[in-house]
C-alpha cells in the first residue's frame, strides 16, 4: 500500500507535468482514434458486402454499360439464383451538397438479394407494385424528414430530366455497418423513361447483382459468368461483392495510406513526450532512487516504481481518450453522414487505443528505468551531492 | 581480545580517469568494536566518505577485506549488499535525503517494506522510532513542513526502526545551527549508549567529533590515530 501511495504520489509529482502528459496522451490517442474509425468507415461497404453476391460489370470500366439482354445468360449458369440489373443513378436532390447514393435495380428479387435491408411486407409490396416508387434507408429518411407516401422528385444527371418517385419503403439495417442513407428506385422505370427520352441508351444495365447461395464457389462461378462474353462486344468482369467494394477503396489507396500514417505519427510523436517526461522526473529523482537503494530496495523494484508511474500516466491518458472516442465520433458522424454513411468506432479500434496506452507508457519509462536500476549508490550521490 | 564487529585490513580504492590513476584511500587497516562510537574526520577531500560508504556496503573497493561480524561485504554482489544493508545498516545524510511527499511516518516506515512485518507491525515500529527521535506529534508532516533539525531526527528513526547493529553518518550536523547540532550528537550518543549501536560518523564538526569516543583522522587516503 505505502509503496503504492509513492507510486501514485510521484505520477502526480508534478501536477502541471503530469497533467499536460495526460492530456497529450488523450489527444493523441484521440486522433488516432479518429483516423482509424475514418479507415473504417472507408472499408465500411467492403465489411458490410455479402459474401452471396457477386457483381457482373463492364470489363473496360465501371462507367461502361452492358447489354440488358446478358441477363438471361447469367441466369442459366449453374449456380445462380438471382440475376437483378443495376445502375448507379446519381440523381440529385434539389442541389448537388444534398448527395446521397441512388441506384436504379429490378425490384422484383430485391429484398431476397439484400436481406440486411429489413422492410415491412406490406411496404415491399407497395414498393414492388408501384414502378415510380422508391425505397430508401432509415437515416437518409431522418435527413430530409421523408416519410411514406411523399413524393421526391430527383433530378438526373446520368440521365436527365426530372424523375418523380414516391417513397413506398424506408428500411433499417439489419447490422451495424448496413449503409441507411442510400435510395433504390425501379430500373424499369428508369429503362422505360430512356426509351422515351433517348432510345439509344435504354436496354442498358450499369451492372448485374448475381445472387449465388454457394460462397465457396464464389470464384468458379465468377468465370462461368464471364466465359460466354469473352471476345464479344462487352466483355463481363464478375467479382464479388466484397472485391468490388474493395476496387473503389482501392482507387484511394494513397490517402488512406496517408492517413494510416500520420496516425502512427502522432503515436511516435506522443511516445517522445511521455518519453521525455518519464526521463526529467527519473533524473530529477535520482538521488531519492539512490536513497531507496541505499535502505535495500533492488534495481528492478525502482525500475518497476519508475514503469508504473508511466502507466498510470499513459493509462489515464488512454482511458480518457477512450472514453471521448464514442461520443466525438457520434459528433463527427452527423457532419460527415454524407461521405461515410457508416461512422462507428469499432471495439478493435478501442483495445488499439488502449494497447498503444500500454506501449507509450512502456517505452517511455524503458530508459529511464534502466538508467535507475543500474546507477551506483555511489555515483549517484556524488552526482546529486 | 573480543573479535571486533568490523574489521577492515589493506583496502584500497582508486579511481582512474584516462591513464591517470588517483589513489582515494591507501591500504586502510582498522578495527571497531561492537558499541563503538568513532568519528572520522580529515580534510576535504581526504576520502572520509569513500571510506563510510565501503564499510557500509554502498560503494566497491579495489582491494582489501571489511569483514563485518564475520563476512566480509568486500565479496558480496549487489544483490548480496541489498539484503545486508537492509539488515545491518541504517544510514543518516547530511542533507536527511527525506522522500518528500512521504510524511514523517511514512518516511519511517519505508525501510520495513523490505521486512516479513504485517502493515499494523510496521506503522507500530514506525510510531515507536519516531518517538524516540521525540517527534510523535510530528507523524503526519511532510519533510518540508518540518525544521531541518527535525527532518534530520526523522532521518535518524528512519535508520533505527529496522534495528541495526551499525549506523554510519555522514556530517550528520553539517547542515544545521548550533542547538539543533547539539540535539542531534545527543540523540546519537542515547543511541550508542543506551541501545549499543555502533556508530561511525565522518564530521568536520569539532564538537560533534568530541561526542564520539574514538576519533580517527584521514589525510590523503591514509588513516591515522587522531592528535
Ligand atoms: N567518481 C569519482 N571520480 C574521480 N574522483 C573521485 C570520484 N569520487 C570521489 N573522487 C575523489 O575521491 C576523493 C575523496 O572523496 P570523498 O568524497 O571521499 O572525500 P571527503 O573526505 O568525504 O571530502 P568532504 O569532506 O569534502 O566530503 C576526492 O579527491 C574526490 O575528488
Ligand atoms: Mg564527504
């Protein structure tokens, strides 16, 4: 207890010291934690993706469509469950800073290819039923305050003109990292409306959701898929849906290695400071570690003295960053709601936090630990006297 | 005659800088009895405390033995002298070498961290060397909060609660006026006779050095019997 009381009493020695540590620490770790769940929230749609779905797209380019009529072959390959076309959208909701993700898809498999996407059966028949109706995610309904039954009219910018749609449909994620803000408007509506307005890209799909119940045959099935387009006019690309995810995270790459970076920096950089507090105090104190040598305590008791100063300075620090974590990053969620729709602090980020606590703490009172376990009596008297 | 508690024969210590060797003590041979009470003194300099701090095992000797009853610390490992010093030793500073955010008590208590004594043994201790010093309203002060005569008192029961058989000091009242001197040669010499400890104590104090019995004078390294 008395040797825990001058523990306790040493960490807190210099209380503006100790205080400004703790706090560097805590920003620190903060930051860190930030970053991180920012990577996270980049990896966000790769987390979320099933592993029962594969992606069909244009071999050339994600902006290439392909022929609507592929549909009926992809369907025939063994294996297949569901084939829906898709195309990305990119509607606007009255001005461009108002983005949301939107797709046009076949409706009628829709809710058996996506069952983290949880809607009622009443409002998946009433959005099945009705070719302008649109179904949309939890928050993206929060943002604008739309309910069932209101109109929305998106204005096209892949396709233009006006698009009124009616909200049949708002779903929950059926997990955590299930992307909310997106809305899914009927491809026949879409198709329909182009071959009115411009004949020449109607019977276009932007991509195919192929449904598979198999996983493991994810990659056999992949090239069974692509097999019959091989030297056609469109050639077909199948991945999953994970690795199609992971191709648009991987057009970023540079930044989020950037960003990976500067958060191991910021730990270098907090372990010099804790490191140079660890190191005046112990100097300061050498003749009181010379005095305790001197009554019979061992070098490696002081050093360990020494290590638990630096932990119960690195901890707290870990401690309160950890617990300012969650809420900051609630925080920073609703202003960045539009670029990550999934913005969690995950537990892996937390225990990260925490062991990085550990590993400041450790590092910093090394030296200076070592430096106190094997000083001489002695000397360091003379150096004090 | 009676074996002498310590019994320090030929040590030498030097300390080299570069290829120049400066001899610190030179072929030391001296004895003190158990119950002894020796002052050391000399001019600065002349490795009085190089001397205090080998024969009471917190600095290395070069050569030579210092058998205290019986072995001689000249051969023990670090770990060994811990344990030793622990058991045998208490020490005094001139500067008391207080741990300053300790009270008084706590002060006291710390060498009984190293003994088997339960928590309420050790505060009983504690409170029982403390007011030998004369300072039992005094347990719950900070060093800071206390005079330097008193700091010094606390300094003593810190070296007497674990019981040893020896207390070394060194220039116990270099740091203090005149009465708070006194009080303290005082005190050391109710230690020496009333509890028999063996004391030897380095001063450049004449008074303080008329409180021992034995006075040994050091001059360049060598010993010689006091004038
Ligand atoms: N680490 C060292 N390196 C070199 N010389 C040293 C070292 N330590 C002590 N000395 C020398 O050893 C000699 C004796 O020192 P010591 O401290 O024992 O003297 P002293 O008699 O206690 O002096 P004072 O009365 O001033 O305290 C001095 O000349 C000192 O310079
Ligand atoms: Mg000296």
């Amino acid at each position: 207890m008395l040797l825990l009381r001058l523990i306790l009493k040493n960490a807190f020695r210099h209380r503006l010291r100790s205080v400004l540590t703790i706090v560097g620490i805590t920003v620190a770790l903060l930051a860190f934690g930030l970053l991180r769940t920012v990577l996270d929230a980049w990896h966000a749609g790769v987390e979320a993706s099933s592993a029962n779905r594969l992606v069909t797209r244009n071999a050339v380019s994600l902006t290439q469509p392909l022929p609507y009529a592929y549909k009926g072959r992809i369907r025939q390959v063994t294996g297949v469950d569901i084939v829906a076309a898709g195309s990305w959208f990119g509607g606007v909701y009255l001005d461009e800073k108002n983005f949301f993700a939107n797709f046009a898809i076949e409706a009628d498999d829709f809710f058996r290819l996506y069952p983290e996407l949880l809607v009622s059966p009443e409002e998946q028949k009433a959005f099945i039923s009705d070719r302008k109706g649109a179904v949309i995610g939890r928050k993206l309904a929060d943002r604008f305050h739309w309910r069932t039954g209101d109109t929305v009219t998106l204005r096209g910018t892949i396709y233009p003109g006006q698009w009124p749609m009616t909200i049949r449909a708002i779903y929950n994620g059926a997990r955590p990292d299930t992307d909310e803000t997106v809305l899914y408007l009927h491809w026949s509506y879409l198709d329909e409306t182009m071959k009115k307005r411009a004949p020449d890209r109607a019977g276009q799909a932007g991509f195919f959701m192929v449904g598979i119940h198999d996983a493991t045959r994810a990659a056999e099935i992949s090239k069974d898929i692509d097999a019959p387009f091989v030297n056609s006019q469109a050639e077909t690309l199948t991945e999953t849906e994970r690795a199609f995810q992971l191709g648009f995270v991987s057009m970023s790459e540079a930044i989020l290695l950037a960003i990976t970076a500067v958060s191991y920096v910021v730990i270098l950089i907090i372990l010099a400071v804790a490191a140079n507090t660890m190191a005046m105090s112990a100097r300061e104190r050498l003749g009181e570690f010379a005095v305790l040598k001197t009554l019979g305590f061992r070098g490696p008791t002081l050093a360990g003295m020494l290590l638990a100063e630096s932990l119960i300075l690195s901890l707290t620090g870990a401690a309160v960053a950890m617990a300012l974590l969650p809420p900051l990053a609630n925080g920073f969620a609703t202003g960045l709601a539009q670029y990550f729709p999934i913005f969690i602090v995950s537990r892996q980020t937390v225990a990260i936090g925490f062991g990085f606590g550990v590993m400041v703490g450790v590092l910093a009172a090394v030296i200076p630990a070592q430096r106190i376990a094997a000083v001489r009596i002695a000397d360091a008297f003379r150096r004090i006297g | 005659m009676e074996t002498p508690l310590i019994a320090i024969s030929h040590l030498s210590k030097a300390y080299r800088r570069g290829d120049q060797v400066i001899p610190v003590l030179t072929d030391i041979t001296f004895d003190i009895a158990a119950g002894e009470f020796l002052a050391l003194i000399g001019p600065s300099g002349s490795g009085k405390s190089t001397l205090l701090n080998c024969l009471a095992g917190i600095d290395n000797v070069d050569s030579g033995s210092i058998v205290v009853a019986g072995t001689d610390i000249a051969t023990m490992t670090e770990s060994e002298l811990a344990t030793w010093r622990s058991r045998h030793v208490g020490f005094i500073f001139q500067f008391y070498n207080l741990i300053p955010v300790l009270s008084a008590l706590e002060n006291v208590e710390l060498p009984l961290l190293l003994t088997t004594l339960s928590a309420g043994q050790r505060r009983e201790h504690a409170l029982a060397a403390l007011s030998a010093v004369g300072l039992s309203d005094r347990t719950d002060h900070k060093p800071s909060q206390l005079s330097g005569g008193q700091q010094q008192r606390v300094a003593i029961a810190r070296a007497i609660v674990t019981d040893p058989d020896i207390i070394v000091a060194d220039e116990p009242t270099g740091d203090l006026d005149r009465q708070s001197a006194a009080d303290i040669m005082a005190l050391l010499g109710r230690l020496n006779g009333e509890l028999g400890k063996t004391i030897v104590m380095v001063t450049h104090d004449q008074r303080a050095a008329e409180a021992a019995h034995l006075v040994r004078e050091l001059n360049k390294g060598e010993l010689r019997a006091a004038p």
